[in-house]
C-alpha cells in the first residue's frame, strides 16, 4: 500500500502514524492493513472515571435539597474529569478505528448531561455499538438516561406528549430534514411515551403513562412502541442514505460525491450494519483519490491529538486540556445544542486560527496563551475560574522529544514534511522551508505544525 494513501487512511479513521508504523504498513496490501485496523478494533475498553461518591447514595439523597446540589457540583466536576479521560483515550488509542467512530457518533447521537453516571454510561454505549448494527445502535441510544433527560422524554406522557425527542430522532438521528410530516413528529412522539428512569439510570417503561392506542406513522398503522417507530424508519432508504452522507462527510470529503453515497447506501440499506459499511468506504478506491487528500478541515480534537501523535505531550495542570479545547471552540462533553458541532469551515475564524497557528509552540514550548485569543471572553464556561484562568497564562506540559527524536531520526527535513503535511503547500510557503532545510530537526517540526496548511488531513 503506498505511504501517501496510509498516511491519510490513518488520518480519517485516527490522528495521523509514526514513521516506523508507516513503514511496517507500507509493506501490507490494503485489504491486509484495513483487516488489521479492524481487528485492532474489536475488542471494546470502556471509558470510567473513579464515581465511587455514587456507591451509597439513594433516592432519598436526590430528596434532599442541600445533598442534591452537593452531588450536582460534584458530578459536573467528574463530567470535566471523564472529558480530559476521554483527551487522553484519544491520545492513546489501542482501539483506534472504535475510539474515532466514538468521536463521529457523538456527534451524530448528540448529547449533554451534568449527571457522571449518566454520562458514562452513554459515552460507552457509543464505544460499544460504534461498528454494530445501526437498528440495535438507535434503540438503545433511544433508552439511555442520558438522552431521556436531554430531549425531554423523562417528560413525554399520553396525557401530555412531549414531542422533542421524537423530532430529533428523525431530523438529526435518522431522516434529514423536511423527510416526515408534524403528524409523524406527533404519532412518533405518543408511541415514545412512558419511558422514565430512576436515579441509578435505570430506565423502565411505565405503563400507566404509556399510550397503548394505535398510531399512524409514515404511513403505517399499529400499537406501535418506540423500537417499532425506529424500525419503521430503518424500512426507509432514506435513512441509509443520511448516513451514508454524515460517514462521507465526516471520512471522505465534506463535498458529497453523489454516486459514491448511492454505492455506500446500497451496501448499509442491507443489513445496516455499520463495520460493512466501513469496510467498503476504506476499501473503495474513491477514498484514496487526490480529490480526497488534505482536503478535510481537523477539527479541534483532532488537531490537539494530532500534535500528540507527532510530539507526545501531556499537560502538568489536566484544566488546562479544557482551556484549550475551550480557546479552539470544541469541549469534549460539551456540544453547543442537539444539532452539534458544525465542522468544515466553521471551525475555523479569526479567533481561532490564530490559536491554532500558535498552539504547537505554546504546546511544545510551555509558551503564553490568554483569553485575548479567544476574544470572547464572556463565552467562556461557567464553570472555570476566570481570573484563576488568566492567572494562568502558561500552558505548562511535559514535552517527550526524545520519543520524536527516536521516532524520526532517520527521517530528513524533506521527509518529515511529507510525514507531517498532507496537503499541496503553495510556492511560497515550499520556498521558505526549503530555506530553513537547517533548523534543527524539533524546531522544523514546530514551524510544520504552525502552518496553515497543517489545519487540513
């Protein structure tokens, strides 16, 4: 397989390869290093934090006023925690393809909870199902507390339907806009009803708040429970085909290549089962055109991880990993609403591409970041200490270069350009590292990773 197509398969399905893996790689058929990947990715390593504070807490805990906020502020503080967990996770992947389809889903599945065991536990239901069936995916993702708090379907009853959940699920989970009518939304909506958990998440169905009369839903007619709604949708081709787009967009090229979706759609309309899925995107030859190289826009995750897969690092203060993540405009466990983060150009203005363009130093350097970056200083999260924040000015991380020295000693200054940028540089910019072709090896690096070009994979 050539180095040029595995740098950017590892791109899409993970954060970028060390010279030494490229090289192992190269020697393989594509259809032999895709296997890999995927067996790589079978075993599943779910993602906790120490919420050992839960273990004697009950129901009557959640009663007492006082006690409830005590929890709440220490649940918020171990959502922060499993957000610079779930950093580091990305940072050290064993389960590389499953970690970035977890990425990918949750920012499909969209949701946001305060509540650590709720949270949790949603994360790892997206780890566990994010290369298994989409009908079984969408059913529990349906049930977890998580979500039932998030859309307001701890709140939908027969005699009063929310229908909040119901829309999204065919807006922004399944359909696509404008693919169903507000009867659909309403019918959807009565069908979802009853569904409730307790305080540990459990969730039930309760019977009594459950409308058991018939629904009539994209044209169907029945009792219909909320799996039955979900497997009504799946009968549509639509639904394998949005996607179809979101996997395109998000793998291949935020530009739609219609007929690549149409054969992706024919393959997931099947069975939906989202590894086969997988499996054709990375063995099509489409993947691996020139149309589709260093054309997608990383987002802040993957920029961060990124930089760490070139030069390990990590932070000495983890709050830090949020400032940062803040400063780039995407908190792991914080989407800005349901629709969730939009990605392409949009991650980029003029805020952050400043940051962005100074981060490698400030991360490899220990150098100086301040809110003035950002320039909204009031958009900053509730929850961290600004003035502590300002206080710290430095971003302090310990820095392995040796790790990079090891890892690109054979390498010249032409290589570690090509290992480094996938992207066409422009004249210009090739001159001016032709130029510095003398730089030591570290700051050379640096100066790649502080390039524009460098913003695309």
């Amino acid at each position: 397989m050539k180095s040029i197509h595995i740098q950017h398969l590892y791109n899409r399905i993970g954060f970028g390869i060390t010279p030494k893996e490229l090289k192992r790689l190269a020697k393989k058929s594509k259809k032999n290093v895709i296997n890999e990947l995927f067996n790589s990715s079978k075993k599943i390593t779910p993602l906790t934090i120490d919420i050992s504070f839960l273990k004697d807490i009950t129901a009557q805990d959640y009663k007492d006023k006082q006690k409830q906020r005590e929890l709440q502020k220490i649940s918020r503080q171990k959502v922060h925690e499993f957000s610079v967990a779930w950093v580091y996770r990305l940072m050290n992947p064993s389960e590389i393809l499953r970690e970035k389809m977890t990425l990918f889903w949750t920012n499909h599945f969209v949701c946001e909870n305060k509540n650590i065991l709720f949270i949790q536990e949603y994360n790892n239901v997206l780890r566990t199902n994010a290369l298994g069936n989409f009908s079984d995916f969408t059913k529990i993702v349906s049930k977890q507390a998580a979500m039932l708090n998030y859309l307001n379907n701890k709140q939908n009853k027969k005699k009063s339907p929310n229908e909040n959940f119901a829309r999204e699920l065919m807006e922004l989970f399944t359909l696509g806009q404008d693919k169903y009518t507000q009867t659909d939304i309403k019918e959807s909506a009565i069908a979802f009803t009853g569904y409730v958990h307790n305080f540990k998440g459990e969730v039930i169905l309760r019977k009594k708040d459950h409308d058991e009369n018939e629904k009539t839903f994209l044209g169907k007619t029945g009792n219909f429970n909320g799996d039955a709604i979900i497997d009504i949708i799946l009968e549509k081709e639509q639904c394998a085909k949005f996607i179809s787009e979101k996997i395109y967009s998000y793998f291949v090229n935020e530009k739609i290549n219609k007929s690549h979706v149409e054969e992706m759609t024919a393959v997931f309309y099947k069975e939906y089962n989202i590894e086969k899925l997988m499996r054709f995107v990375l063995l099509s030859e489409w993947f691996y055109a020139d149309e589709n190289i260093g054309v997608k826009i990383k987002s802040p995750i993957e920029f961060i991880v990124g930089i760490n897969t070139i030069v390990p690092f990590t932070f000495e203060k983890e709050q830090q990993i949020l400032l940062v993540q803040k400063l780039l405009g995407q908190v792991l466990m914080s989407p800005p609403n349901v629709a969730g983060w939009k990605t392409g150009r949009n991650w980029i203005d003029s805020n952050t591409i400043v940051t962005r363009l100074r981060l490698p130093s400030v991360l490899l350097n220990n150098a100086e970041i301040t809110y003035s970056d950002k320039g909204d200083e009031e958009s900053t999260d509730a929850n961290f200490d600004e003035k502590k924040l300002r206080r710290k000015a430095f971003i302090k991380t310990k820095t392995a270069w040796k790790t990079f020295d090891e890892n690109y000693k054979n390498s010249s200054h032409q290589e570690l350009m090509q290992q480094v940028i996938t992207t066409k540089l422009n004249a210009g910019t090739a001159q001016m590292l032709l130029n510095n072709m003398q730089m030591p090896k570290q700051d050379f690096c640096v100066q790649l990773m502080s390039l524009p070009e460098y913003q695309l994979c």
